[in-house]
C-alpha cells in the first residue's frame, strides 16, 4: 500500500486544543467515506514516511483523487487485476505507476499555487476576482497596493516557510496578475482573471 489515511477529530479545539485519531486506512475510498466524520485526514507517502498532502473537506478530496487518477495509481473505473484477482485499490501499483517523490512535491507545488478553495469563491469568481469587486478596491491604485503586498509577502518569507520555489510561483500569480490588472485599468485591456492568470503562467 503506498499511502496511509489517518483520521483526525479537533482540528478546531483552539489553542491548547488536540488531535484524536479515529481511523487509519491504506483505502482510499474507505478515507472517502470516512472524511465526512472527520476534521482531517493527512495522507502519508509509506515509502518516504513523509506526509503529502491533507483532506479538510470534499474539495480537498477531489484534489487528491484527482493526483491519484493523473498518476495511475488509484483508478475508479478500471479493476487492478493481477493473476486475475481484483486488487483492493489502497494496494501498492506496479512501479511504473507508482508515483516518485519528485512527481508528489510539484503536485503539492501546483495545487497551493492554485488552491482548489480559492476556486468559485463566489459564483464563477475566484478569491483575488472577487476581491477586486469589493467597493473598498474600486479605486485601481489601491488595489494594486494589495496586490504589491502579497507579492511582497511572498518574497519576503522565502526560506521561512515553504520551498523557495512554490513562494516565487505564489509570488508569480500576483505579480502578473498586477501586471494585467494594470493593463486593464490603464490601457483598455481585458479584466484578468485568476483563471487567465495561471492559464497564461502554465503556458510559460
């Protein structure tokens, strides 16, 4: 099995607050259905004993089942057969399936980059389209202030946080999105959107 679902309950006890284990699972589809009973369930890579990625809600599950199908290594469609017995889905896949340390970092990379909760934030509206439509950044030159900050704020805490990396890719985002935000404010272009934004980095 190559991954390990462990299941949490007080995830939002506060400070002081702790985390109670209620399940451990190699299934993915089992963790599926046990994460409506949970807080969070962090997913472990069983060959580098590092943990991977965290399931907080259905979005989040959409995500990792999405890294699991683009990999090969979960396939809800197709049974995994082998010597024509059906192998239980939390099984370890061939290794040219499985995938590498390499390929679960960049998955991490893209997906915080472009964070599934930041997507429909409201209606069709992504979180920085929606705030951009606020009445207090209306005015151009104080929305791009906020835009500089988080810029800013991603250069700043380089080596603080996470891989420098993904910062300079969060950094990216908005600082092309201030660019064509410009564009649109001044010079008669079309409005960005988050979508356009990573639609145009990813062609890069």
């Amino acid at each position: 099995m190559r991954y390990t679902y462990d299941g949490f309950l007080g995830v939002d006890t506060g400070p002081g607050g702790s985390l109670q284990r209620t399940f451990t699972t190699t299934s993915f589809e089992e963790a599926e259905k046990e994460h409506f009973n949970v807080d969070l369930i962090i997913v472990t890579d069983n060959l580098s004993k590092k943990q991977v990625f965290k399931i907080r809600d259905d979005d989040d599950v959409l995500a990792w089942r999405t890294v699991l199908e683009r990999s090969a290594a979960w396939n809800p469609v197709k049974d995994l057969l082998t010597d024509h017995v059906k192998r239980d889905p939390g099984d370890t896949p061939p290794e040219s399936l499985q995938l590498t340390d390499e390929e679960i970092a960049a998955t991490n990379i893209a997906l915080a980059v472009d964070p599934v909760h930041y997507k429909a934030y409201i209606d069709e509206y992504q979180w920085i389209d929606a705030m951009s439509r606020l009445p207090r950044y209306q005015d151009p030159n104080i929305f791009i202030g906020a835009l500089e900050l988080q810029v800013r704020k991603y250069l700043d805490r380089m080596g603080q946080k996470d891989s420098d990396y993904q910062e300079l890719g969060k950094a990216t985002f908005y600082l092309e999105y201030w660019r064509q935000y410009v564009g649109w404010a001044f010079h008669a272009k079309p409005r960005p959107t988050a979508e356009s934004v990573h639609a145009k980095l990813s062609r890069e």
